[in-house]
C-alpha cells in the first residue's frame, strides 16, 4: 500500500540458507541461491565475470554468463530488491540483512579488542549462538574456505572474550566460552587452556587436570602428537 515501509528483508547463511521477507520464507531455485550466498561472504559485491567463473567454473565463460543472467533473471521481485545489477558488477542491495555481516563484525570487533565491557557478555553470547556452520552441505570451493575463515575468526574471538572474562575474574562465564570453543575445534589447544584456567580460577584442580587428559587423549588418536610444551606448561601448574 502507497505511504507503508518496505517489509525488511534478511538473509541467513549460518546453518542453512534462507532468505525472509517480514519474517516469511522466500523460496529460491537453486542458482539464485548460490548466487546471493556467493555476494553475502565474498564482501557483498563482485564483477559479473567473477561471480560467473566461480559459481559455474567448469562452464565455457559464454555459458557461465548466461547461467548467471538465468539466475538473476529468476530473482524474486520484492519490495526491496536482494541484488543490485550494473554493466559490469553485482552488488546485495545495502538494506538486505545479513547473518554472517553481523558475526563477522562481532568477531572482529571481540579481536581487535573494540568490545566494550558492557557489551562484553552480550557479544559472547551472540557468538555462542552461532554454532552451525555456513552453508552446511555446500560443496563448493569458494563455500568451504569461506565457512573455515568463519569458523576461525569465531573461535578466536571467543578465546578473546574468555581472556578478558578471566582477567576480571568472571572464571564461570570464561569457561563457558570455553566449552564453546573446544566444541567448534576439538584439538585446539588454546581452546582447552582456557577452559583449564577458568578451572584453576575456580579452584577446582582436579577438573583442569581432566580436560588436560581429555585434550592429549584426543590429540593422540587424532594426529597422533603430544599437548604442546605451553599446554604442558599449564598442566604441570594444575599438578603444583
């Protein structure tokens, strides 16, 4: 109706894809899928011919294009438009809302130490919730280093929050984001120091000492190696 706002329109990558107008699901074919998946986790926008060489890379570059004008012609129509076109470049149109815009900033912004503290519990708790992976079931190549660069950033920003949660002794919040971090990457290390230390922070030794022998049991069967000397280290200090 003349004069009412545009419905929002959102876009969810984590877990799977899905794209939402007003809280409805919008049902897209699979290439117009891809297409807007492709935009969302590579900065939003890109040169046609790249996003054609990428999403059908086995294609001659004359079919690859016109694989890319099917899906953009496939493109819903809305109220507000998901992808903006020009002669030479894709764009998500800026109002569109984006899962993964909103982790990465929260990650980074926990990285780079610009979470206030304030805002510090609230923050891991966004980033908590964000334990699916992107896309999970997409295969292609630019899906897969794009969903490990996520899981990455993510992880370390909740080593970040949990360091600072232990420097103000907040040890149960700090071993909560522990347990999260060991959860997304079971043989990384510092993900277990953390959830050492919250315990030793507790005063409970024994519990240190558990996940330590959890930590080198995995690692062994794993990879086949030892804890590293820093995680020996922690360990020896759980022994006295």
């Amino acid at each position: 109706m003349h004069g009412e706002s545009p419905e929002t329109v959102e876009l969810s990558l984590v877990g799977d894809f899905e794209l939402r107008l007003g809280g409805r699901r919008v049902e897209l074919p699979e290439g117009t899928q891809r297409l807007i998946g492709f935009l969302a986790l590579h900065g939003r926008h890109a040169r046609r011919s790249y996003v054609s060489g990428k999403l059908w890379p086995e294609a001659p570059e004359n079919r690859a294009a016109a694989c890319l004008r099917s899906a953009l012609w496939r493109l819903p129509a809305l109220d507000v438009a998901t992808v903006v076109t020009s002669g030479s470049h894709l764009a998500l149109e800026p109002e569109l809302a984006v899962d993964v815009d909103r982790l990465r900033s929260d990650a980074r912004a926990a990285v780079e130490g610009r979470v206030s503290d304030a805002d510090l519990l609230e923050t891991a708790r966004r980033l908590c919730a964000w334990a699916d992976d992107v896309l999970p079931g997409w295969d292609d190549d630019w899906v897969t280093a794009e969903r490990e660069q996520l899981r990455q950033l993510r992880v370390h920003a909740l080593e970040c929050l949990g360091e600072r949660l232990l420097s103000t002794g907040r040890h149960h919040d700090a071993l909560q984001l522990g347990r999260a971090c060991v959860a997304a990457d079971p043989v990384r290390e510092s993900g277990h120091r953390l959830v050492m230390r919250a315990h030793l922070g507790e005063g409970n030794v024994a519990d240190a000492v558990r996940q330590y022998r959890v930590l080198a049991e995995l690692l062994a069967e794993e990879l086949g190696v030892s804890p590293s000397a820093r995680t020996q280290d922690l360990w020896r200090e759980c022994l006295g």
